[in-house]
C-alpha cells in the first residue's frame, strides 16, 4: 500500500509536467505566428482598386449559385461597367483646369511687349501717372492673348461639349439595347428532329431570347414517351455540335454562327437551290436539328452519326467557308 501511494504521486507530476510543457509550447508558437504576421507586409497594398469584371464577378458569386443568377449578376455588372465607360469625369477636369488657372494666374511675363506696345507706353509716358501706364499695359496683354475666333479650337478640351457627346453615347447605347430586346421577343419557328435511331420531324415556335432549355422543354411536350424524361436528360444537335442548354438563340443570330456542317443560326430546313456550286463557299443548307435522350447518346456515341458530335465551343472556328 506504500508502494501505491508514491507511484500516484509521480504520475500525476508527470502529467502537470507534460501540460505545461505542451502550454508552453503553444504559447511560444502563437508569438511566433505574430511576429510573422507584423513581419509580413499586407496583402491589400498590392492590390488594385478598382477590380476587373471578372474579379468583381468571382467575388459576387461564390459557393453553389445557379445560373440564372449567374447570368443576372454578370448582366448587371456588365451594365455598370457600360455606364462608366460612358460617363466622363468630370471632377477631374476641373481640377485640371483649377490648377491651370492658378498656374496662369501666378506667372509673369518676364519679355518686353512688342514694338507696337513699347511705341504706345512711349506716348503716354509724358502725360500719364504710372499706374495708368500699368493698366494700359495690362489691357494690352489682355487683348493680346486672347482666342482668335478664326481658329479651329475643337480639339481642345470643352466641359459642355464632352457633356453633350455623353449623353448622345448614353442615348444611342440605351436605343441600342432597347432594339436588342425587341429582336429577342420575335418568334421563330424551329425544325428539329426527335432523334432515337431514326427521325420523328416536327416544329415548335420559341422565342429569339429563349435558351436550349425552354425550347427542349416545349419539345418534351410534343413527344409522349419524352415527357417522363427531365430536360437535363435531353440534348439538342445542330450542325454535328452538342449545344450547352445555357445558350440562346439570339446568341447564334447575333454572332452569325456556324457549325461543322452548316450554320447555326437557321432553325428551319431548306436546300441549296443555286444552280452554281463554289467549293469555296459554304452551301445555303439549313439541316433539322436533332433532340435525343442523353441515355441514348451514351450507348451510341460510337457509331455514326453520334460518333462525330462534339460540344460547341464558342472561341472555336468550325470553318472559314462564307454564304454568297
């Protein structure tokens, strides 16, 4: 029993040993980590103020955002960063012009007049006091520097003009995008195919702003045995390329797009009727655009013609062939 007791004792020492050894430590690594922190210059210095769209977009867009907002967001910063470009500063002009006159202001002239003035200060220097002498002088210079209404001084800088140049641009930007707007409300007509081995053509009617998804879900409408599939199991393929759902029909329209067997930006089907074939120039042939099931295409994509579909990439050039 007298055994037990001392042995006890020297645990328990060792225990609070090793528990201060280990505070200790800690403690020594924190003062460490702050003398590095206050060491280390701080990284805000090194960075601009004013942030890219792209940065501005990465910040307000962090974690799972879905792609509504996405677009809405990038939407809304792109509008923002037109108004800015639009926009002249002003401030800054004037204080460039503040800084001008009080420069002006402070120099002297340090050359005599020309002989015209020196001629005239001659002739009153006998019957004026020296004061007069000082103002006429003054008016002279005055009428001297001033502008020549013959001159063409429209590349100098003028605050009402570049006021009226701001709103103009300001104008022609918003009638612009009013008009793009209005294209993106017409309707067209779609041709596409239901494609499951062999083609089932039909037709639907969308929007120019509508993206891939809503006109894939209009299509899923028109099929029975699609309507137990999700649009996000559907796929839409145009000129041999997988179109991204995101997209929208405006965005071929507008850019003129082409794909590896035809345009993009024509949604009906019709032939090339010229009676001349250039080899140079692409033919006047708008093919039906397939929709198939997703499942579909993995089981296929190794045989023709699935075995020649790839996705669109925009930055990349299907082509140089042109439509005459």
């Amino acid at each position: 029993m007298s055994n037990i007791i001392p042995e006890g004792r020297r645990e328990d020492a060792l225990v609070k040993q090793r528990n201060q050894a280990r505070e200790e430590y800690e403690r020594q690594k924190q003062q460490l980590i702050n003398e590095t922190e206050k060491a280390r210059p701080s990284a805000h210095r090194f960075v601009g103020q004013n942030d890219s769209m792209e940065d501005s977009l990465k910040n307000s867009t962090v974690g799972l955002v879905k792609l509504e907002d996405f677009q809405q967001k990038r939407k809304e910063l792109e509008e923002a960063k037109a108004r800015e470009a639009a926009r002249t500063d002003v401030l800054k002009e004037d204080q460039k012009k503040v800084k001008k006159r009080k420069k002006s202001g402070k120099a002297t002239l340090s050359f005599a007049l020309d002989d015209e003035g020196e001629g005239g200060a001659d002739s009153t220097s006998g019957s004026a006091t020296p004061s007069a002498r000082v103002d006429a002088e003054n008016e002279l210079q005055r009428k001297k520097f001033r502008k020549n209404p013959a001159v063409d001084t429209s590349f100098l800088p003028d605050r009402e003009r570049e006021e009226t140049e701001r709103r103009e641009r300001e104008q022609l930007r918003q009638q612009w995008l009013k008009r793009q707007e209005e294209m993106k409300q017409e309707e067209i007509e779609i041709t596409y195919s239901y494609w499951d081995g062999s083609g089932h053509r039909k037709s639907v009617v969308c929007r120019k702003g509508d993206d891939i998804a809503t006109f894939l879900e209009k299509c899923r409408q028109q099929f029975p045995e699609l309507r137990a599939v999700s649009v996000d199991n559907l796929m839409y393929i145009k000129e041999d390329l997988i179109i991204p759902q995101h997209h929208t029909f405006y965005d071929f329209i507008i850019n003129k797009a082409r794909g590896k067997s035809g345009p993009l930006f024509n949604f009906d089907v019709h032939d090339d009727v010229r009676l001349l074939a250039d080899a140079t120039k692409e033919k006047d042939e708008s093919h039906a655009g397939k929709v198939v099931e997703r499942s579909w295409y993995q089981r296929n994509k190794h045989i023709f013609p699935a075995s020649r579909w790839e996705v669109f990439d925009p930055e990349k050039n299907y082509g140089k062939y042109t439509i005459a």
